[in-house]
C-alpha cells in the first residue's frame, strides 16, 4: 500500500521555526508533484506550497520568504520549512503527492503557534 506519513510538526512560539517531512512508502514506481496543504480550526483545506518532479516550486503569497519547499527523490521525501511562524500558521498540515499516477494524501501533522 503506498502512503504518506508527515512528521516534525508541534507548538512553536511565534517567530520560532519547524521543519515537516513526509516520505513516501510502500511499492512506489512514479512520483510526481509533491506538495503541503493545511487547515485550520474551522477553515477548508488551501494549498501551501507545491513542488514539481523536476523542482519547480510554487507557494501561496502570504507564506511567501517565510515557507521553502523541498524534495529528496532518493529518499521519496518531501520537506517544508517553515520559518517566522505567526498564529495564523496554526493548522493540520497535509502532505499530498501523484504516488503511481493516483493523488495522495498524509494524515497529517498538528501546527500550533502559540506563546
């Protein structure tokens, strides 16, 4: 069964930093794009950024110089860093992927910006 699980999220001060990963398990033969999406309390899911096979990256404007995604394609693992967190970045942050041509998704990982 292929799957996505994310970690690495938790309560962080404003202005403090996180990093997600998300790898990729199971019998994989293609991956395509690969990218984080989140929710927060009450909101609909919105995309965050998003990362091609070939490593074009694409973010929404109100994380831009704040968010960077990456992706190791040996290690099947898409990153996110975040930096300058703000509480408007509290949310469950989503990873999702193309895994064998079929959309993915994550469980997800609890963000909480809070001091």
């Amino acid at each position: 069964q292929v799957q996505l699980a994310e970690s690495g999220g938790g309560l962080v001060q404003p202005g403090g930093s996180l990093r997600l990963s998300c790898a990729a398990s199971g019998s994989i033969f293609s991956i395509e794009a690969l990218g984080w999406y989140r929710q927060a309390p009450g909101k609909q899911r919105e995309v965050v950024a998003t990362i091609s096979a070939d490593g074009r990256t694409s973010l929404r404007d109100s994380v831009k110089g704040r968010f960077t995604i990456s992706r190791d394609n040996a290690k099947k693992t898409v990153y996110l860093q975040i930096d300058s967190l703000k509480p408007e970045d509290t949310a469950v942050y989503y990873c999702w992927g193309i895994l064998n041509t079929i959309n993915t998704w994550g469980k997800g990982t609890q963000v909480i910006v809070s001091s």
